[in-house]
C-alpha cells in the first residue's frame, strides 16, 4: 500500500495533477482506520490544513471518509462495502476533493477500494423441491438455481458441488452471459420403494481466501410408478376344511403386498381356475384375499382342491399362488349294501353252510367313518361270514324246517365306525321250499265207529282225517283201504274209503247177529315222492237193532199135538207148573225178555213170573177147577219198539192120566185124536218125564259147576265171569253196548228153580250167530277173546 501511493506521488509529481492523490485501500476496513497521510501526499503543512479550512467535497450522499486535520490523515468515517458501492464494477473508487481557503485550493483524492471476498455464494431459494418419477430415465437433467456472489473476481463464485452423488451428477453449463447454468443429471433409477424422499445437498465455492460457499437443499420427491407387481407371501398356502362345512366358512386368507403405494398398490384378488368346480365351491374376497365357501365341499367327490389365485394391481401386474385345499372327512355316507346275488327260495333240506345270499358293502368315507361292520338278527339259522374286501355270504347255519318256518326276513344291517356311526340295512326275504318230510298223521291214533245195523249199503259211516304237514302236493293225503279180511271176506266188501275225504261208506247192510265188530286199516298217503304214508286202524262196532222177536223154546209149539203140563189137583200154592223159556238173538236191553200171561182160562189160578217165565199156582187147585187150562204166555222183549212172541201152555189138572185124557179128548180134540189119543198122551208123558230129567240133571250139573267157578273165583279175586248156558250164552253179547252203559243182566236158564243170574259185561266177549244153522250157536270169537286177555287166567273149553 505504501508502494501504491508512493508511485502515485511520483506519478502526481511528474504531471499536472500535482493535486491529485490516490488511494487504495480494501473495503470493510473498520471506523477510524488510517486511509492515508493526505497532508503529506499533498505536500501541505499541517497549519494550512488548518487555515485553510480543509475540507472534502464529495458529490455522493455519503461520506465514506473522513479527514482529520489535526493529523493529517484520511480516516475511514462509514463502513465500506464495495459491493454496495459498486456492485459488480470494477475497479470500484471513490472519487472526492479536498477543498482549502485561504487561497482557495482543492484537491482530488481517488480512492480505489479493493474486495475483499466477504460475501459468500447465496442461492435464490434456500430449498428447491422436485418431484421425480421413480421411472425417469437415466440422462433425465433437471436445472438447478444458480447461486450469486456479491464478491468480484477471484472472490466471486467460483464452483459447486452436489452431495450425496448417488443418483444425481452436477452439470455445468456455460451460457450466454457468461455464467454458468446449473444441471443435475440423473445417472442412477430411482427407486420409490427403496428412497421415497432424496436430500441433496448442492454447495457452491467462491475462489476467495478464505474460501466461502453457500447450500441449497434439493429435496427429491420420488414419484411412485407402478414398477411392483403385487408378491403373495406365500407362493404355496395350505388349508383344511371338513366337508361338508357351511357357506361363508373362511377357509384361508391369501395375502399379496405390492411395494408400489396409491392405486399402483391397490390389490384385488382373483380365482383364476377355469374349472367350475372350484368356482363353484370357493370364492375369494377381492378386497381382503379371504377364501370362503359357497359350495359344498364333498370329501367322496375330492379330497383336495388347488385354487389358482391371482393379486393384480391397478396398473395391471399380478402374482399368483397356488392355495390348496385339503378336505377332512367326516361321516356323511353311510354304508351302501349291495346285494350281489341271492336266492330267494332255498329248500328246506339244504346243507349245512350253504351260501343264500352274498352281499357287498361300501362306505364312501375313509378312516374308521369307512370301516364297516355288518350283522343280522339273531335267533336265525343263518350267519353271515366275511369275506375279504367287503364281502359277506349268508350261509345257512342249522337245520331249515318249512314246516316251523317257511319264511325268512333277514335283516342285514351294516354300520361304521364313525362317531356318530353311520348305518343301514336290507331286508332279504327267503322263502323256504317244501320237502316232503312229513308224513301224514292222522288226527287219533285210532277210531271207533259204530253204525246201527241193517243199515242201507253206501251208508256213509264216519270220516278219518290225516294232516300232512308239508306243502301242495306233498301235503295232498289220500286213503287208502289196506287189505284185510274179516272173518275170511276181504275188508273191502265191507267198508270202502273215499280216496280224497276219508269218509268210510258201508258197502252192506250189517247183521249185528252176525257180526259184532271188525277192524281195519286206513292208510294215508300223500303226494309227494316218494310219498310217505301212515296207517290208522279203524274199529267198527255194530249196534243192535231190535229186529228179532223173541223166540220161545219151550213149551215146544207142535203143530197139531197137544202137550199139556200136569198139575195134581193136591199142587200147593206157588206150585211150579212149568216155565216158558224164550231166546231173543238180539242183545242188550233188546234181548231183555218178560214174560206176561196175557189169556187164561182162569187167571186167578196161575201166574207167570215176570221175567223168569215161570208159570205157578197162586191158589190150592180144587176139585171145582176144570182140567183143562188154557194159558196164553206173551214173551216181549224190550226194545223200542219191543217185539213179541205168544205160547200157549196147555195145563191138566188132573190126578191121574186117563183123566186127563178124557177131558182132553172130549173137548176140544175130539175127533182127530181119538184113534192115536192114548199113544200120544203116552208119548207125551214119556217126553215130560224125560224132559224133567234132563233139566234135573242139568241143574245139578249147573251147581256143581258154579261151586267150582265160585271156588277159583274166590282165590283169584277176578271179575266174576258169568256163566253162560251152553247153549244160550250167545244172549248175553253185551258188548255192544259197553261204551253206552253197563247194565246188569237177568238170565234164565231151564233150570226149574227160578234162577236170576247176574253178572257184568265182559268186554271183550263177542258171539256171532251163524243163521245157517238155525237153532244152534256157536260160540266163536267169545272163547278166542278171553283167551287173548293176556292175565286171564282162565280157560273156557
Ligand atoms: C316279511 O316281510 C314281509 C313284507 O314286509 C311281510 O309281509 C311278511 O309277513 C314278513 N315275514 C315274516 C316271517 O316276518
Ligand atoms: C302201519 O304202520 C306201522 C308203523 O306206523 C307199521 O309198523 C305197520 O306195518 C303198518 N301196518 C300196515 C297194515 O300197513
């Protein structure tokens, strides 16, 4: 500085402007501070200072410098700023004179005022904002602000800098006036989603010493592009549903986020399966990526489902997953029985373990929900076995009885293990055919029948009836007559059974004289085949009819001849006379005879016993009394209608023969008996005599032979066995009538003393009277059946 104004001196004093001084000082220097010894530079005493009044004359409003005159010196009176003064203008001075009186002189003085770099670079703005899309493309260049420094020359601004330099480079340009045009250039993509909002920072250098700078913010607003496509979390999600699980069940929430924000971030959810079955089964939530049901989920039809599900944004991009879906069984189905085959009808004498019917059974579920278990009913004669896979036989297990039970329903029932157990059930209904097992049986093990005799041939008798526990045709009895004969005649002539009812016809008329009661066989035969058969036997009791009169033995009915009955006129009362004896070959009550004097030549003289036949004095005999008596003896029997016979008993009074003679001779056989009449009433007499006898002997031979009987009787304690006559014990045939009543029965014999026998019916003791040979009986059947009496211990010659 010394050197400057001391060459302006020399320069001053070499030319005109010995007046004229300069200076230079720098700006900003502060109050007070020393410019220059202008009195010196001028060559001017201190005291002319003075005098002179100096003073400085400036055109400008202000006065940057002041002078002391005491000293002097130029002295800097206001702060100096160059830049205020001149702006950009280089050199910047100032111009002002120092004036004096006294003379009056002036001075020019020039001060040169120097920059010093006391302003810094300073941008316009103290932040600029961009807003950048996150696609701009590499070489994208953005103006920036320049900055401005008030400070010339090396202290104005010099360069800048932008920081960070991650994405942005600085660009500088030179432009027409001479400064530079700021650029930042993009080098590097944005990217919205790693740096929203970028801070630069863009610092600018002036040259001075030292050195200052200025900043600007740049904020960078990444704008978002749609450069994200949506991500699923996952790229595999996994659900369970139960089958069967209401609509509206969430199954799974897919989840997409897109980077991108706004509308390019807006993510809707799609199905994109084409198959309908999943459309129609499940539906995304477009908004919120919930998966929910709206269909049915069917665990039998698919035990998994893969939905395709799709993320898109609003600018287009997508993602996909893949969401599957595993169905968890539950017990839905219940187990279908199938019947593979069967037999509807099986016989009913089949084996053991035949196979009737095999059936499958199937559940659809799986697990235990298809483990299926199959049963029947108990108490049948049929198991079922289990094959492998599924399959069950019904076999038979015991003996089938069509006659027991001829129809089966078997009721298959089939459940699983499920909780709760699922089942169901079939009904087979098997018939059981018919075996002809079963013979006929007939409805008692034996008959007996009786039929009245004499009745009309073709009569039908009584039925047998036998049941056939079989079926149709097995069980169609027929009967069938076995051959046997009675009494040496084929059984056929006597009876004949009707082949389809069993009614028994009589094919005669029976004779109960003749034939008491016979036996046979039915046999009953049914359809099948072979057929099986039973026999029954049938026994026929004839019943007696009342058809026989009585027939009177004795007194002996000649045709002509006249037999008369003595009576001595001594006779006391009660004198047996004689006794009519009579026979009826009928039995029972039939046979029952009485006796009754039904004309009397007086009948206050005789009397006949009612059922012993004996006719006896009821009064002394006088000598009044005619010889000859007439009695007619009616013999009735007592059936209904009772039949009858009538004798006539011619009775003598008489104490001798010839006097019986005469008054027979005279009365009534006069003439025709008179030539023979002694030899008859000889004869006759000789035939009475021999007859008394007989009957003595007989009655005799009759004691002696009871006593006998009563004698064993009595040690063996049996029934009493009547005795029967040798001749007429064919009366007592009483066992007709044993199942009607017992009845206790009156015998006669000749004897000559009233003789009531009684005895019981023996059972078994059956006469036939052979009308071929009248007047004789034959004891048949009667010795043979006491014989057959296995513990009788008799023997009846
Ligand atoms: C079997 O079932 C049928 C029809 O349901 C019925 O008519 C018949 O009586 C039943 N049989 C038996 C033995 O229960
Ligand atoms: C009757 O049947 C039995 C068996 O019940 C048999 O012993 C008998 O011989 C049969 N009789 C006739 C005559 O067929």
């Amino acid at each position: 500085m010394e050197r400057q104004v001391t060459l302006l001196i020399f320069l001053l004093s070499f030319g005109f402007v010995l007046g004229q001084v300069s200076y230079t000082i720098p700006e900003e220097m502060s109050k007070g501070s020393l410019v220059g010894n202008i009195a010196h530079d001028l060559g001017l005493q201190l005291s002319r200072l003075k005098s002179g009044k100096a003073r400085i004359f400036t055109r400008d409003s202000e006065e940057f410098v002041e002078l002391n005159r005491e000293r002097g010196v130029l002295l800097v009176k206001e702060r100096i700023d160059r830049e205020a003064l001149c702006k950009q203008t280089t050199p910047c001075a100032l111009h002002f004179q120092i004036i004096l009186e006294n003379p009056m002189e002036f001075y020019t003085v020039t001060i040169q005022v120097t920059d010093i770099n006391d302003n810094p670079p300073i941008f316009g703005k103290r932040e600029m904002k961009f807003k950048i899309s996150e696609s701009a493309v590499i070489g994208a260049t953005f103006v920036l602000e320049r900055a401005v420094d008030l400070d010339v020359g090396v202290n104005n601004l010099k360069s800048y800098n932008l920081k960070p330099t991650d994405n942005f480079a600085l660009k500088l340009h030179n432009s027409a006036d001479g400064n530079k045009n700021v650029e930042m250039v993009l080098q590097k993509p944005l990217d919205r989603e790693k740096q929203e909002q970028i801070n630069l920072v863009l610092t600018a250098v002036d040259g001075g010493e030292p050195q200052m700078s200025g900043t600007m913010q740049i904020v960078i607003t990444v704008l978002d592009a749609n450069d994200n496509a949506p991500v699923f979390t996952q790229k595999t999600y996994k659900a369970t549903v139960t089958e069967n699980s209401p609509k509206g069940t969430v199954v799974a929430t897919v989840t997409a986020s897109d980077a991108d924000e706004g509308s390019n971030s807006k993510i809707t959810y799609s199905i994109t399966n084409a198959l309908e079955d999943i459309i129609n089964i499940f539906k995304v939530n477009e908004d919120n990526g919930k998966v929910t049901l709206i269909g049915n989920t069917d665990f039998e039809n698919s035990r998994s489902y893969q939905i395709h599900l799709l993320a898109s944004d609003e600018g287009g991009l997508t993602d996909s997953c893949k969401l599957i879906v595993d169905v968890q069984d539950t017990n839905d189905n219940s187990p279908e029985i199938k019947i593979m085959s069967k037999s509807t009808v099986i016989s009913e004498d089949v084996k053991l373990n035949t196979v009737v019917t095999i059936i499958s059974v199937d559940d659809e579920d799986s697990g235990n929900n298809g483990k299926v278990n199959c049963f029947i009913s108990e108490n049948m004669p049929f198991i079922l076995t289990s094959s492998s896979n599924n399959f069950y036989s019904l076999v038979t297990d015991s003996e089938l009885d069509r006659e027991r039970i001829s129809e089966y329903n078997i009721t298959v029932s089939c459940s699983d293990e499920g909780v709760p157990s699922l089942s169901s059930s079939v009904t087979l209904t098997l018939q059981i055919s018919d075996v002809n097992d079963n013979a006929p049986v007939f409805e008692r093990s034996s008959y007996e029948a009786y039929i009245v005799e004499n009745n009309t041939p073709g009569l039908s008798i009584f039925t047998v009836k036998a049941t056939d526990a079989d079926w149709n045709q097995n069980a169609r009895v027929s009967y069938i007559l076995e051959d046997s004969s009675v009494n040496g005649v084929p059984v056929s002539s006597y009876v004949s059974v009707s082949a389809d009812s069993g009614v028994i016809h009589a094919v005669r008329s029976f004779d109960y004289e003749q034939i008491k009661d016979f036996r046979f066989h039915v046999k009953a035969q049914d359809g099948g085949s072979p057929p099986l058969s039973s026999n029954v036997t049938v026994k026929i009791l004839i019943q007696d009819q009342n058809d026989n009169p009585p027939q009177v033995l004795y007194p002996v009915q000649t045709g002509g001849s006249v037999v008369a009955e003595m009576v001595p006129r001594s006779a006391e009362v009660g004198y047996l006379v004689t006794k009519v004896v009579a026979v009826d070959v009928d039995s029972g009550q039939n046979a029952w005879l009485s006796y009754k004097l039904q004309k009397a030549t007086d009948r206050a003289l005789f009397e006949v016993g009612l059922q012993n036949g004996e006719i006896r004095t009821i009064r002394q005999v006088t000598d009044k009394d005619a010889v000859k008596q007439r009695l007619t003896v009616i013999v009735e029997d007592n059936g209904q209608p009772s039949r009858s016979a009538t004798v006539i008993v011619n009775v003598a009074v008489a104490d001798s023969f010839p006097e019986v003679l005469s008054e027979f001779t005279d009365s009534t056989h006069d003439k025709e008996y008179n030539d023979n009449l002694t030899f008859y009433l000889v004869l006759a007499l000789a035939v009475v005599s021999f007859l008394f006898i007989t009957c003595l002997v007989v009655i005799i031979s009759v004691k002696i032979y009871r006593w006998r009987q009563s004698r064993i009787l009595y040690h063996s304690s049996l029934p009493v066995i009547p005795y029967y006559p040798p001749r007429y014990s064919d009366t007592l045939g009483t066992g007709t009538l044993q199942h009607v009543y017992n009845y206790e029965v009156c015998r006669t014999t000749d004897s000559r003393k009233s003789d009531c026998k009684f005895g019981r019916a023996a059972s078994q003791n059956v006469l036939v009277m052979d009308p071929s040979s009248t007047g004789t009986m034959q004891r048949m059947q009667g010795e043979k059946s006491i014989l057959d009496e296995p513990d009788s211990p008799l023997e009846v010659s």
